[in-house]
C-alpha cells in the first residue's frame, strides 16, 4: 500500500509517522507543503505538529497552503485521507470534516494515554479490528471537538463518528473525557468514511517498550482492508 | 549621549571597570562601544566571579569529546553517535514573566544543541518556587510551566524527566533550568570557532527586535521593589520560528558549507560575533545596516544588545551563500551577509556606512575582569541529638502519609502531563522515574537523563552538598539501569559580592568536583547563574546537576514500580538513620537543623557498580534509589507504581524503626528480586562486600509492617498523587 505524508512547517510527527507505516509494510513518501502535486497514493496522511505554529487558529493556514488542493481532489475522488491531531485540525478547516476542535476544557496542554472506543466499523480503517477498545496517546492544546447540534445529528445519523474516549471497559462519560469534547468524541469520517480525522496518536503505540501497542493494530487493520 | 561613568554605571559596569575600559582602549568608549562592553563584562556573560574556581572541576574523560567552553558539552556513546548536551538558568526573566522567561530558556538550550549539529532528543527542567503559600507561587508555576511545554511541545522534541521543589528562599527569585539532549554523528559537530580570512559572516532566522535588550545585565544583577519595569529586557519566543531555524541549520550542516556557527543567545550578536572571533583568534566586520530587523530605526547600540530569539550566526565558506540561501528560503526564515572575518583582530562595526565601533577583540574576550572574591567556608553543623521518646506519639502510617503529599515529594503529575514526552517515538521511560530514557533512534541503544539538586543539604553544608548531588544523579542513572557517563551543572546562588553567598559557591563547586573525580563523572558543559536575590534576600545554593548515561541494550532499562508478587525486596547499603535535614524532621518535628547525610564516595562507587552488575546480569526486575523521605516513602513509591502491596519483615536489631525507615543515608538503592535468581544476587552482594536488608516481600494489595502499618495502597496513592493538582485548583 503506498501512502504519503505532508509535512507542513511546524509538522513534527511527519518523522513518527513515516516510521510507523514503514515499519508495517507501507511504500511512504514525505511530501513537501509547497509541492504541486502528491505521488500516486493509496493513503494520505496529514500528521501532527504545530503546522505554522498554529498561529491564527490550529491548521488554519496549511488548510489555505500549496498542496491541500491536492489532498482535497484526492478525498473527493474516495482516497483514504487520515488526519492526526494537528492533521484532524488541519481537515476540520479544510471543510472535509465538520465541525471544529477548540482549546481544552481545562486548558491545559495534555499529554496521556487514553482508551477509545471503535464505534463504526463499516469503513476501510476499523473494518475486522479485532478490539472495541485501544489505547492510544493524546498529546494537544486544542482537542476538544465542538460542532452544532444538526451536524451532530448528522454524524450520529451517518455513523460519521469514529472513536470516542472512553474508560478501559469501554464507559462513556464525563471523567473518561480528557478534553470536554462533545459526546466524548475523539475522531470522526466524513459521509464517505474515506476521510479519518482523530486527535489520539497511533504512531506513538507501535511497540512494547513505548506507552503500548495498540497504534500496531490500527495500522495493520488498514493493511489488511487494502487487500 | 555623552558616555560618563554613570552612564557606565547604568549599564551594570563598576566604577573600577569603567576606568580600565577607558584606559585599555585610550580613549572614552562611544555609547555603542559601552553596550558592548557592559554585555561582555557582566557576570553572566564573563563568568567573572565564577571563573577562578570553575576551572578546578573536573572535566576530562574517556568518553569526553568536547568539555565546557563550547555551546555544549560533547559525549561519545559509541558507533560514531555522540550525546550534545546543556543545562542553561532562565531565573531572572522567568521570575519577571513566567511563560516567555521559561519559553525562551527551553528555546535557548535547544539552539545550543542544534548550534552543533545535533538533533535534539529530549528536554528536561528543574523549577524551584517560593512556598506554596507565597502569593506569587501558583501563577509562576502555571506561567512556568505553560511556557516550557509551549516551546518545546511545538518544536516536538519530548520533555522526559524533571524536578520541581518548594521553598521559601525562592519567593523573590525562582529558578528554570532547561536542560537539552542532542543526538549527532560524532564526525560532524559543529563548532563555534571561526577560520580564514574575508569568510562571510551570515545571520539566520528571526528578525532582530528590541526585545530583551539588556536581558544579559538584567541576569546579572539583584531584584528589588521596580522589577515590573524590567519586563521589556525579557525575550519573547516563537517556538514555530526556532523549528524552522532548527530544520534549516540541520539541512545545511549535511554538507561542509559551515566553518563556524553560534547561536545568538544572552547578548545576542554582540557576544556571537566576538566570541566566534575571540576562538579563532581573528577580527570581525559586521556591516549593521545588513541586519534583519523588525522594528524600524533601529540604531547599531540596539541592535549589538537586542536579545530577540531564534537567530544564528555563520561563517560560511566563501561562494556557498547561494546554497545556503535557498535553504533559509525553502524555511522562509532571514538570510543574510552582515559581514566578513578579517585579520584585524578587532570588532569593527559599519552602520549608515560609518564606522560606529572599534574593539579589540582580547579587551572584550580575555581582559574580561576576573574577580577572586572573598568567601567564608560554612562550618558542618553540629548533629542534632534527637528526643527519641518525642517519636512515640508519631504513629508510623500517618508520617508516612504526611511525607507522601509534602510538596517535594508528591507526584508530579500535573506538571509533566503537559508536555509531550512521547513525540518522537522513542521515549521509553516518561517522567515521574529515577530518570528520563530515550532510544538512540533506529539502535539498540538507550540515553538516560535525570535532574537533580537538593538546595536544603547544600544550605546547610556545601561542600557535602556538592559532592551529595553528583552522587544523586549518579544513583539515578544507575537505578534505571544505565551507566552514568558525564554531567552539565546549572550553579543557581546569591549575591558573589557576599562572602557567604560566594563561600556557599566555592564550596559546592568543590563538593561537586570531588565526587566527579571520583565518580569518573565528569562535567562537560554548564552555566552559572548569580545575584538571585531580592531586596538583600538570597536563594538557597542550588546547583542543578543534570546527569546522562548509556544503556547498551535498552531491553535491560529498569523502572521502579514494583512488577510479580512473591518477589523479593532488598535495600542494598547501609543505613544509620541519619535524621538531620531530613524531610522526616523538617516536617514531622519542625526540626531545620544539624547537618546533611556523610557522603562516602567509595560506597557510592561500590554499590552503584554492584546494582549495575546486577540489572546487566538480568537479576533484578525494579529499582529504585533511596533519598528524600528514607526507605519507607521509596518503597512506597514502588508500590503505588506497580499498584502492589509490600510484607515488611520484622527487622532484627533496629535500633529505632523512625531513624531507619526515614533517615537520609547515601548510597542506598531498593531493588525487587525473583525468587530464583536471589542466590546469584547475594553472591554478586557478598562479592562487592556491600551491606544489605531483607526488607520483605512483595504481597497483596498494602504496605503491612509488624502491628504499626497497614495502609492499602491506593490510600497511599491518594496521598502521593494529588498535593500539586489540588493545590493549583485551589
């Protein structure tokens, strides 16, 4: 499966990422902000970091920048398009997911582990994951996910949401909720559920010396949907 | 202006020192040339007071590639990788201006380690505040620790381990120490010396502004009642900026354009530029109308001592400016030629096309003042004999529990939860351990960090403190299964003018360096950080020591929370129940006195290799060094980790429980033993002749110890775990 990840400036998981889809069998490439075009793809990752220091608001300028249009041709013809952390940001803003992430409700900066729960999994990430439940890492200023009630509907509607924090026995409430997001969710699909958008890291968890190792599945599972 | 000797006062120089500058340049100094010289000659950029006595420590190792004097100290770890490291104070500004003042110190460290081509792997703090009912208290430490996981969250390299007391010396003057690791192939370090003649001399990265002018003499000097008008000399960081300078330098130095880089840091061009020639014994042109600036109408005096953050100056070999230019620009950071190297062996500066300074450049560099100060030796306190019967109305469990949430004690969590420690993806022990661990990217290889300093011993003896530090970060590197290498020191004191401020010093310095030398622990990089004092208030000494060693295969990496019931516990070294200075006496009988725990560097030695021995031998599965708190909150901390109880045994021939389960004694290390490999651990002990206790055995789900204690883990865990986030809440 080939797959490219953008780095914006400011992006600093591009290199984390690129050793996670390499390490579980993805031909990647890194591909450059100002490019005009992206290489032949199956997947697009638009990764973590501080894209343009998050001045203005978070992934408000690399949704503006040389390469989106690309990323956004690519989605609406049905790539897969993932958006980590700063990358779900970067997609809320590009308009290819809705909603917006805003500052955490303690305000604080949050770095943790956290478990999530899988709640759709009639789509090319999550399709036969052998878990309801991961744990996965969060590390951000700004993940607190916010849209109006009719979008909520919506997602709700279309199964759009995609993982929610949750407790280790998979319990959905306010003290499972690192960050005040809306109805606990940690990441969400657009209509066609080609485009993934989520705040925790996967490429944080791929092995058992690191915080564990549940990012392994997530990335093997979209492997194996690919065959 | 008119340059006077009060106008040379004003800017931080003495009397004395005005006089020599007119008599070594014969002539007045213009108002540009002044500037320069009080940046050079201020304490914090000329080590004037600290000099005379830095230059006895111990610096020189097998593994030592490069020692102090350079941007950073150098370590080699072998396979051509070579560890760059730095530990830097940021107190001044950050007591004026809490998120910038620790923003900048974090930016600062990093640059230097980038300076030398290396990628930078890991940060690490130590934050010392007032009492956590000083009123000012809580905003530093919410501002501090704001602005250290903004700057370095967003350059994402991760913050592994810290440190962070209480007291009240630190109400007028807080202390951040920003410490960096860097990771470089040990063939291309950069260095900051410059070579040849007519080399252009270029400046990257941000735009020079006026803020921080005077940062340098600001750190230089006491606080008093108007410090709020000080907060234009604090630098303001744009860690988005420092990525891109950071990406960009590492980019160009894959190749051999660069002959010499330095980092504009306290003193910004004004010290870069002279020091890169001091090195290499050259002269230097800087043309000032060539200077990137933010705001306009900047004269050459504000730009000389703007301390604006996130630029660099290079003497590139000549006709590769182009090249480097398309990098900066790929980056959209500034780029441009200010100048040239000459053999003039003087800082020659051109503004408007008008020469507007001329310095040699040894009267800034080598004639620096150097002061030998007078100083007083402290004196070991006389050992408090202690009222045993007093003890008896102290039921164990509620010390232990009282000690657990003291404010030095109690997890940190809050803190540390918000920096990331885990981008990179190579963190393999976050904060909270013995020490901070990070993977060698793509190798077996494991670098091991911890921060350390313990300002109440070093009060109360010097000299023992010195040496008790070294020896902490010794143990906690040992502890995590690492072999301790080398050490950077951030040496945080009062006012150098008062002898016992400056006798505190030397004596540290002195402690420091003995058990270095002994340690084969040496110290390769550094700062000094005087005058934290405020209105004739001085801190506690407090030298920071930030150690780093090596764990050759990162599988054998220990942690400390306690792992398989059944197993064994041991405390390895010998304990005599030193109570003086101990946290058990300050907080349970309110006693401040008597001196700190004997430091016995040959046990130190001993023990550390024989723990070492054991965790290479696989033989042990947890360890954890015993210091603040004794053996009893050590052993805690192992159980509220690893969410196991403890059995204790019924000690034979304790001579009194209090002294022994909370007595300070050096050289101790807890350890947990699987059943089958406790023969071979009690031969390897027996063959390093190094005492050790049955302490009991890992059961259950509480500590139990005879009929005094019987507290439930997650009681202690509530204890342990929640001080610091109740306090910030409140």
């Amino acid at each position: 499966m080939r797959s490219s990840v953008i780095i914006f400036p400011g992006s600093n998981c591009d290199r984390d990422m690129d050793v996670a889809l390499k390490k579980f069998g993805f031909k990647n490439q890194m591909v450059w902000h100002n490019d005009q075009s992206i290489p032949k793809s199956d997947l697009i990752v638009l990764p973590g970091g501080f894209s343009y220091g998050d001045y203005l608001r978070c992934g408000s300028i690399a949704s503006k920048s040389k390469i989106i249009k690309s990323v956004i041709d690519f989605a609406n013809s049905g790539g897969l398009v993932l958006g980590i952390c700063n990358g779900f940001q970067i997609l809320t803003e590009t308009g290819l997911l809705k909603g917006i992430l805003q500052q955490n409700k303690f305000l604080n900066f949050i770095c943790s582990n956290v478990y999530i729960k899988v709640k759709d999994k009639q789509n090319k990430y999550f399709k036969d994951l052998k878990k309801d439940v991961l744990e996965l890492h969060i590390a951000h200023n700004e993940g607190n996910y916010f849209c109006s009630d009719d979008e909520l509907k919506s997602l709700e509607d279309n199964n759009q949401i995609a993982v929610t924090y949750c407790g280790e026995d998979g319990t959905e409430n306010e003290t499972t909720n690192p960050n005040g997001a809306i109805k606990n969710i940690a990441g969400i699909f657009n209509k066609n559920k080609n485009v993934l958008g989520m705040m925790p890291h996967p490429e944080r968890m791929i092995d058992k010396y690191l915080s564990g190792e549940d990012g392994s599945l997530f990335f093997k599972n979209i492997l194996d949907n690919f065959k | 202006m008119e340059v006077t000797e009060a106008v040379a006062i004003d800017h931080g120089l003495k009397k004395e020192e005005f006089s020599k500058i007119c008599e070594l340049l014969k002539r007045t100094p213009n108002l540009t040339e002044l500037a320069i010289f009080s940046a050079m000659w201020n304490e914090h950029c000329s080590y004037k007071s600290s000099r005379k006595h830095l230059k006895k420590m111990h610096t020189k190792g097998k593994q030592v590639i490069q020692g102090p004097g350079e941007n950073a100290g150098v370590i080699d770890i072998g396979d051509d990788d070579a560890i760059v490291f730095k530990i830097e104070s940021h107190n001044h500004p950050s007591f004026i201006e809490p998120y910038q003042g620790a923003a900048t110190g974090v930016g600062g460290i990093m640059r230097d380690v980038f300076t030398m081509g290396a990628r930078p792997i890991a940060n690490l703090n130590s934050i010392h505040f007032g009492s956590p009912q000083h009123k000012k208290t809580r905003n530093l430490l919410r501002g501090v620790v704001k602005g250290i996981g903004g700057y370095g969250n967003c350059i994402g390299v991760p913050t592994i381990a810290g440190q962070t007391t209480f007291d009240e010396s630190y109400n007028g003057n807080i202390l951040v120490n920003a410490m960096t690791l860097g990771l470089v192939n040990k063939n291309k370090i950069f260095y900051s010396k410059a070579a040849g003649l007519d080399k252009p001399v270029i400046y990257v990265g941000s735009k020079t502004g006026r803020d921080g002018i005077h940062g340098a003499s600001m750190a230089s000097a006491t606080f008093d009642d108007k410090i709020e008008e000080k907060k234009p000399t604090v630098q303001v960081g744009d860690p988005f900026t420092e990525k891109l300078l950071l990406e960009a330098c590492l980019e160009l130095m894959a190749d051999n354009s660069i002959i010499a880089i330095q980092d504009m840091g306290a003193a910004g061009l004004t010290s870069s530029s002279v020091e890169m020639a001091s090195k290499g014994n050259l002269g230097i042109e800087l043309n000032l109308s060539e200077v990137p600036c933010r705001e306009e109408k900047m004269t050459p005096y504000e730009i000389m001592l703007s301390e604006s953050q996130e630029r660099m100056l290079i003497v590139l070999e000549k006709g590769k400016e182009e090249h480097a230019k398309k990098i900066f620009d790929k980056w959209n950071l500034d780029f441009a030629v200010i100048g040239k190297t000459t053999n003039s062996k003087k800082i020659e500066l051109i503004f408007d096309n008008k020469k507007v300074a001329e310095i040699p450049i040894d009267l800034l560099a080598e004639n620096a003042p150097i002061y030998d100060r007078p100083w007083k030796k402290t004196k070991l306190p006389q050992k408090l004999k202690f009222d045993k019967d007093e003890f008896k109305s102290l039921k164990l469990s509620d010390c232990l529990k009282k000690i657990l949430s003291n404010s030095n004690i109690s997890d940190k969590k809050w803190i540390w939860d918000q920096y990331d420690h885990t981008v990179m993806g190579d963190t393999i022990q976050k904060p909270g351990g013995d020490a901070g661990v990070v993977r060698v990217h793509g190798s077996n290889k494991a670098v091991a960090a911890a921060v350390d300093s313990s300002a109440l011993y070093c009060f109360s003896h010097p000299l023992t403190g010195g040496k008790q530090i070294v020896c902490e970060s010794y143990r906690n590197l040992i502890s995590v299964g690492a072999k301790p290498i080398a050490i950077t020191n951030c040496l945080n004191f009062g006012n150098p003018e008062k002898e016992k401020n400056m006798g505190e010093f030397v004596e540290c310095v002195e402690g420091i360096t003995e058990a270095s030398k002994y340690l084969d622990f040496p110290v390769v990089s550094g700062n000094v950080s005087f005058y934290n004092e405020t209105k004739d208030k001085g801190i506690k000494p407090t030298p920071t020591i930030g150690g780093v060693g090596l764990i050759s295969d990162y599988q054998q990496m220990l942690t400390m929370d306690f792992k398989t019931e059944g197993n064994l516990v041991y405390v390895i070294g010998k304990t005599d129940g030193h109570l003086d200075q101990s946290i058990f006496a300050r907080e349970l009988l309110n006693e401040k006195k008597g001196p700190p725990p004997t430091v016995n560097l040959f046990n130190e030695k001993n023990i550390g290799e024989t723990v070492l021995d054991l965790s290479r031998k696989n033989l042990i599965v947890s360890c954890h060094d015993v210091s603040l708190g004794g053996i009893l909150t050590a052993v805690s901390k192992m159980c509220i980790k690893g969410k196991k109880g403890i059995k204790i045994n019924a000690l034979k021939g304790l001579t009194n429980k209090y002294q022994y389960f909370f007595g300070e004694d050096q050289a101790r290390y807890i350890i947990e033993i699987p059943k089958a490999s406790l023969k071979k651990v009690i031969e390897i002990l027996n063959k390093y002749s190094v005492h050790f206790d049955d302490l009991g055995i890992i059961d259950g789900n509480s500590i139990k110890y005879n009929a005094d204690i019987n507290l439930p883990i997650e009681e202690l865990a509530d204890a342990h775990k929640y001080w610091l986030k109740k306090y910030m809440d409140s």
